[in-house]
C-alpha cells in the first residue's frame, strides 16, 4: 500500500539567485554579459548580394571570358608589354624589412623574415620578389590574383603564386577553387579556422587532405562583388585593331594573290608572243637589279597591247595614324609612357611631357601596386603567418627622374654655394662623404668663408709682389744688357 504523499511532507526546493551587472544604454538597461557576447559578432553588411543561378558547386562564373585576355597578350605586343613593365617596375627596385617602432628592433627576427622571404616555399630559384611580379602580371591581364599559402600548425610554411585564371571564387567567399583540365583542388580562405577538403570542398573533421588557404586580391570591378577588372578592357577594340593590321600584313605577304596589272593582246599575234612578253616581265625585269629596263612591242597590223593595272596604292599615311591610336589607347590603359616599353617618342614627348608621363604612371599604377602588395606581405604572410610584429615589408620606390637634368640642376646649385657636393651625392643615390661637406662658388669652386679669403687675398699680395720683383730685375738686366725676359 503506497502512502499518500500529503503536501506537508512534499520536500520544498530552494532556488538559488544570482547577481548579475547591467549597463545603462541609451534603449534602456542590458546585462552586461548580453552586451559582452554581442560585441564579440563581426559587423555584417545589409547591402544585396550578387547572385547566380547556375552556379557550379557554388563557384561564380567570371563576369567575362578570361581565355578572351589571354588570347590578347599572346598576339599583342604592347599589351603584354605594359603587364609585364608593370610587374618589372613594382619588385624592380628591390625591398625592405622597416621597423615599426623606432627602437624596437631585433636582429633575428628580422633574420628569420628575411631567409623565409628569400625562399618562401623551398624553391630557392624563386623569392617573395619572383611570386609578386606573377601575381601583378595576373592582375595586370585578368584583374585578379591569388597566392597559395600552407601551414603548420599556424605558422605558415609555404607561399606559392596560383594562375588566376583558373581560381574560381566560392559564393560564400569563404573557399576557392582551382580548376585545370576538368579536374578541382579547393582552397579555404585565408585565415578561416574551417577545415575543408581539398578534393570536395566540403567541411570536415578529420582528413589527411586537409585544403591548403588561399590570399585573393583582385582590381575592383562595378558588375562584380567576386572578380577584379584588367584595367585593358575599356581598349579590347584596339587591341583586337592591332592584332587585325598584324593579321592584313601577314595575309598580304603570304596569301596576296591580285596581280600588278593585266597585259591584254589583241589581233593576230603569233603563238608564242603571250609568253615571251609573260618571260620577259617575270625574268628579264624582275629583281632590283633589272629595274627600269624597257620593253617594246611591235604589235601586227590592226593589233593592239593593252596595259591595265590592278593593284592599287594603299594609304600609308592613314594606315600608321591608325595604327599610332590604337597603340596609344593601350598604353593609355596602364598609363605607360612609351619609352618605357621601348617605343622612341620624337617631339614634346621626349621632353618635359614625357616626365610628367612618367610622375603619372608611378604615382597611379605603380605606387598602388606596391603598397597593396606590401600591404598583404605585412599583414597576411609576416603577421599572421609568421608571427612576427616588429618588421613591415615595404618596396622600395620607382625612380622616375630624369638623371640629365637633374644633375645640371644640382651642377648649378654647387656651383652657387645653395648645397654641398656630398649633399649632391646623396640626391643622385650616392653615400655622403666628408670632403664634400665644403660649400663652394663658381670662380673654379674655390672655398668660401673668412678664414678663406684671408688667404686668398695674402696669395695675391705675396703674387704681385713676385710679379713686381721680377719686372725690376727684367727692367735692370735690359739696361745691362739688353735682355728684357721676365
């Protein structure tokens, strides 16, 4: 018999309250652990996202045909020229490891930067310099670049350059993947704590193919919030206008089969004058060497020599005008001075013009260039891949003046005491040296000062004084003798 349970022996529980802190905002008063959480959610914009329907796996098709811009540098000079300028002028002057405190260096850090820097993924043929003209010569062609980077543990081990224009880019952003003859090789962004598979893309947890993480930059392109923009593509007509004159000349020398001119017989003409005629202008007159020779024909009585000729003169004149404005409109595209890719430029432009040209180019191409590669060096590679917070990677900066008139100009400022030799020195590049420390003039740069002109003006006195001295003795020795040499 079960005893019923009476609610005086019912067993009455204590519940336990605890404190908790608010905060006053300005919507009234929140715990502060609810305010704590909440300051740990990344901010996230509300803008609508670009999207596709027939997206592959999740990857975004590319806004263009990136085969199109390959094509492209393949069969135009100037186009490739420019990309590949760009990428020289960006690593051409070397780098540097900056501290980022003055004072707060320390040598083996620096040491170890720099030995990754020099071989970054165990291939000593190439360095950090190696893998950033790629990078730029992708962003130069297909707007957009993309670097491999392996890790162990969070210390990053490896960083290779990666074809931008097999990345895909992931609808999430979060993952890319490369694609090559049908087959696919998934990457997780940089600095994601998500463990993918390289094979499928796909989380997981335990693999021994665990996706290598992948940096991508790309130039920015209004229609897409995936893909970057070659800066060329505003000029793709006059780039496919170069490769089509390439194209006419190339026909016209192998395949132009228009005659000169027809030579018409009419009459009665014996048998073998067509070809004696035909013999003559393909044998006798052909080459330089027979130029101008004459040929006379006696045609048969009511017979007549027709000579009718049937290629025409083309317009050289008009044809290079056009040929200069689609080359111009390439160049204009990257903002490359001609001479830079080695076209000879004759008038204004190889002058005053061409170094203004040349201010432009760096300041809006080369300059950004080399502080967002920098920048991604710093940040992605020695920061957080390596752990190293001392030290910012910075390359060093195009030189764009002109040496011949720059050097008359600090000739002149010499010469009118405004700067030192060794002040010279260092505005050319040169190390400053003691000697050069001395201001000067221009009466065959003498030194200037107090003490310095004391010393002239006792040199000239003691000269005339010599000078005077010999005229006596010359005046004297022609009363004695006749012989009046000073």
């Amino acid at each position: 018999m079960t005893k019923e349970k009476s609610l005086s022996d019912e067993s009455i529980e204590e519940k336990t309250e605890y404190g908790e802190v608010f905060v006053a905002t300005d919507k009234g008063l929140f715990p502060f652990s609810v305010l704590k959480q909440a300051a740990k959610q990344p901010s996230k914009s509300k803008q609508l996202k670009e999207e596709y329907w027939a997206a592959d796996h999740g990857l975004i098709p590319p806004p263009f045909a990136v085969g199109e811009f390959l094509a492209m540098q393949d069969n135009c000079g100037y186009f490739d020229a420019c990309v590949r300028q760009i990428a020289s002028d960006v690593i051409g002057q070397g780098w540097k490891l900056i501290p980022i405190k003055e004072g707060e260096e320390n040598e083996k850090e620096k040491q170890d930067i720099t030995e990754f820097l020099l071989d970054p993924n165990g291939d000593s043929d190439e360095d950090i310099a190696d893998i950033t003209e790629k990078i730029v010569i992708d962003w130069g062609v297909v707007g957009w670049w993309a670097l491999e980077v392996e890790r162990d543990g969070d210390k990053v081990i490896g960083v290779w350059h990666a074809p931008a224009h097999t990345i895909r880019v992931h609808k999430t952003k979060l993952k890319y993947c490369q694609i090559r003859n049908g087959k696919k090789q998934w990457f997780k962004k940089f600095g994601s704590e998500d463990k993918i598979s390289e094979a499928t893309g796909e989380s997981v947890k335990n693999s021994v193919h665990f996706a290598h993480e992948m940096i991508f930059g790309k130039r920015y392109y209004l229609p897409s919030d995936y893909y970057g923009v070659p800066a060329i593509l505003p000029s793709v007509a006059s780039v496919f206008g170069l490769m089509g004159i390439r194209d006419y000349n190339l026909s016209f020398f192998e395949n132009y089969g228009v005659p000169q001119a027809l030579v018409i017989l009419k009459g009665r003409w014996k048998a073998a004058s067509a070809k004696k005629i035909t013999d003559f202008i393909d044998v006798e007159i052909r080459g330089s060497g027979n130029a101008h020779k004459t040929l006379v024909i006696k045609p048969p009585r009511d017979g007549e020599v027709t000579w009718i000729p049937l290629a025409t003169k083309v317009d050289e004149a008009a044809f290079k005008i056009y040929i200069k404005i689609l080359q111009q409109d390439v160049l204009s595209s990257y903002k490359m001075p001609p001479y830079r890719i080695g076209i000879a430029e004759v008038g204004s432009l190889g002058g005053g013009v061409a170094e203004e040209m040349t201010k432009i180019y760096g300041n809006s191409i080369v300059s950004p260039l080399k502080k967002t590669t920098g920048n991604t060096i710093t940040k992605k590679i020695i920061r957080e891949g390596l752990g190293f917070k001392r030290y910012r990677f910075e390359w060093n900066p195009l030189d764009t003046r002109d040496m011949d008139a720059l050097t008359k100009r600090l000739q002149t400022q010499v010469s009118i005491g405004a700067i030192t030799p060794s002040m010279a020195a260092v505005e050319v590049g040169r190390p400053a040296y003691e000697e050069g420390n001395q201001y000067f003039v221009a009466a065959n740069y003498v030194p200037i000062g107090e003490e310095s002109m004391e010393k002239r003006e006792a040199i000239m006195t003691a000269t005339l004084e010599q000078l005077k001295g010999r005229i006596e003795d010359a005046i004297l020795r022609q009363n004695q003798t006749g012989d009046a040499g000073i």
